[in-house]
C-alpha cells in the first residue's frame, strides 16, 4: 500500500461518512456483491480520478472487492475530503490526494497513480487520460481501457482523437442515460443549490438567477431555482438550447444583459472566460457568482482579481472583489465547482446510478476489450441500471409481448 494523504488519524470520520452512503447506495451494493463472485478486475490495476468524497470512496470498495488493484486520486484539489481518504488507506487501498493542494500537488499525485501502470482508467475531466499520453505512452500498451465521468472530459476525448491522440478505448459514460439524465438535471440540480445555499445563508426567492449554459446540468440548476421562488435567466450560444429554455418560460439573453440584472450566477458550460471583466463591471452590487462546470475557468477569478482594488474573505468560502466602481462582486469556492467545493456533492441515490453505470462499464472494457476508441455505454447497462433502481423503489414496468414485439421491430 502507497498513500500521500494529509492524516491517517481522520480515517473514523471517513468512515462514519461511508457508512452512510452505502446504506443509500443499493445499485452498488447489488453490483458488489456479484464482483465478490466473479472476480472481474482479479489481477488489474485500476487507476481512479474523481472527487474524491465517500460516494466515489463507495465506487474504489465495490473495484477491489471485483479483484482491483486500487490507486486511487481526486479530480479538484477543493473536492478532495481528507478523513474519507483517510479511510480508504486504513483498508488498504492506494490514495494520492490532498485537499486544498495546489495545482503542482494535484499533478503529481496524477504522476503517482500513472506510475502504478494501470490496466483500467476510470476518469473525470480527462485529467488522466491525457496525463498518461503526454507523460508515459510507455504504458499505452498496458491500458485496456476507460470510462470518463463528464462532459467536459468527453470533449477533451473526442479532441485527443480527432488529432489521432488516443491510444485505447474510452467508454463515455457520461452520455448513457441513466448518468446524464439523472445525474447530470437532478443531481446537479440539487447539489448546486445545496452548495450555495449552505455556502451563502441566503434567501433564493425573489431573487434572479442567471444560469449560464443549458445543457442537462443548466437545466437542473435552472429547475431547482425556479423551485425555490427565483426568476431565472439563461444565457446560452446555441439557440436550439435557448429556445428550449424560452418554452421551459425562462427569459433568455446575452451574459452582458444580464449582468446588471442577476443576484446569484451560476456557470454550466465547459467553456473558460463565461463571466468575464466586462461582466462584472455591469453587476450590481453583493452579486454573488459560481461555477458549476468541471474546470476553474468558466468564472475568469484571475482577470477580476486582477481588475479589482481590494479582496478579502467575505464568509468562509466567499471572497469578495471590490470593484473601481466600488461595487462588490462575491466568489463562491475560488470558482471551483461549487457543489463539491462548498457542498459534498451529488445525493448519494443519484450517484449511486452513475457509478453503477461505471463500474458496469469497467466490467465490459474488461470482458468485450472493445476495438473503437470512443465507445457509448452499451444500451443492456443503461437497462440493467434502470431496472435494478425500479426494482429496489418497488417500482414495476410493463414488458412487450410477442405479439407487441413483432409489430414494431418486424
């Protein structure tokens, strides 16, 4: 066992927080009880890169217990919760992770977990996957695979491969059904507004909401807020999304519209500079600004620390920018995502199905060795998730007869 963690000594506290999750996370109990059986993962390496809190701790005890050889780091230095990894070395799995460490740190624990030569990636952002092919295409030929978690790593995916850059294949998890649909609208949702709620002792109703980006994850945040009494804004560049926002009765507007108008604005876009000086300069002043996408980047933090006169922590969590027009603009969590940086992210039942979808998907890596390099989550996971999840809410469907079956596919 190797391990870079801040204290051993927190491990009891990690551990009260996963017991608590695995009692909320049937989905993974059923499939941990199959890997106990089968041994999917006997005599692999399975490195593992996501925010690193107990519902992701979960996931690293259902791969060792299919036989994985865990190595084990997060995806944001603010996600990382330092008794939870704790606890995972006290059962003797491999953790490289450090909350609160700087960009240098968070590298090279990557370089750490890389260096064990794993055979499996499990992915969130992309950090690991590019990481491995810039630094040690030595070990290429040893990867089977990977699954990647979002959005934003999809896309640097997809990137790598239009260039000719990736090497293996990479399940994309994140467009399954059961991850997206439900994970990215309710979890998301949720767990943004449980972030800034916590984070800001504020009231939500009454006020405006810009949410910046329309996509599954824009939609949950724009739900949720609109279930909380705000009147929401979306700013969106592609106008199918904004005239699905404008028939959901949402106003929709340019970012610099709606400026002057927003109290709370949240980022969903996997794009950089989303919110920038221009921006901030038209807010009014107390308006309160968040990321809720995967990188730092989307609120430009840098450029309104370098345009302000004055900074200083406003609330644990917030840091407050003093403008030339002696307006006052507030950043929640640095600009890191908000949920997980001031919140413990998505509820477990929802990540429950996610990871369920991952871990699944491991599996089939390991089983089908597929030979394309971008490959969907074959739809039989996306139903056996499902139905697992319909069965422990009690829930029943109705089945096609034959009859039924033969009309529609012929």
């Amino acid at each position: 066992m190797a391990c870079h963690i801040r204290n051993i000594n927190l491990w009891e506290s990690g551990e009260l927080k996963l017991s608590w999750v695995r009692a909320h996370m049937p989905l993974l109990d059923g499939i941990q009880k199959d890997f106990e059986k089968t041994q999917p993962f006997k005599g692999l390496k399975v490195a593992l890169s996501v925010h690193l809190e107990a519902k992701t701790a979960h996931l690293c005890e259902v791969m060792a217990a299919g036989g994985a050889d865990m190595y084990i780091t997060g995806s944001n230095p603010l996600s990382t919760q330092d008794d939870v990894a704790a606890a995972l070395v006290h059962q003797g799995l491999n953790v490289f992770a450090i909350h609160g460490c700087s960009d240098e740190e968070y590298f090279d624990d990557i370089r750490k977990v890389l260096q064990a030569g794993p055979n499996i990636i499990i992915d969130d952002g992309g950090d690991l996957v590019t990481t491995l092919h810039r630094e040690f295409p030595e070990l290429v030929p040893g990867v089977i695979g990977g699954c990647e978690e979002t959005t934003t790593g999809i896309l640097r995916l997809k990137a790598m491969a239009a260039a000719g850059e990736l090497k293996f294949p990479m399940m994309l998890v994140n467009d399954a059904d059961c991850k997206h649909l439900f994970d990215n609208r309710y979890g998301t949702g949720q767990s943004v507004w449980d972030g800034i709620n916590r984070t800001t002792n504020l009231i939500v109703a009454g006020k405006n909401v810009v949410v910046a980006g329309y996509g599954w994850c824009g939609k949950g945040v724009a739900m949720r807020a609109k279930g909380l009494g705000a009147e929401v804004i979306v700013t969106e560049v592609d106008p199918v999304k904004a005239l699905e926002a404008v028939m959901d009765g949402f106003k929709v507007m340019p970012m610099l519209e709606a400026a002057p108008l927003g109290d709370f604005f949240i980022t969903v876009t996997g794009c950089e500079d989303v919110i920038g000086p221009e921006a901030f300069l038209k807010m009014k002043d107390g308006a309160i600004c968040c990321n809720a996408g995967h990188f730092d980047v989307e609120v430009a933090v840098a450029k309104l620390k370098a345009m302000a006169v004055s900074h200083r922590p406003a609330r644990n969590n917030i840091e407050a920018y003093t403008l030339e027009n002696g307006r006052t603009v507030n950043i929640i969590a640095e600009g890191r995502l908000v949920n997980l940086a001031a919140g413990d992210g998505h509820p477990a039942e929802i990540m429950d199905m996610s990871f369920a979808i991952q871990a699944l998907s491991a599996r089939y890596l390991v089983q089908s060795k597929p030979s394309a390099l971008l490959n969907n989550v074959p739809r039989e996971i996306d139903r056996e998730v499902a139905l697992r999840k319909l069965s422990h809410w009690g829930v029943k469907i109705d089945t096609l007869t034959p009859e039924q079956k033969k009309y529609i596919f012929g």
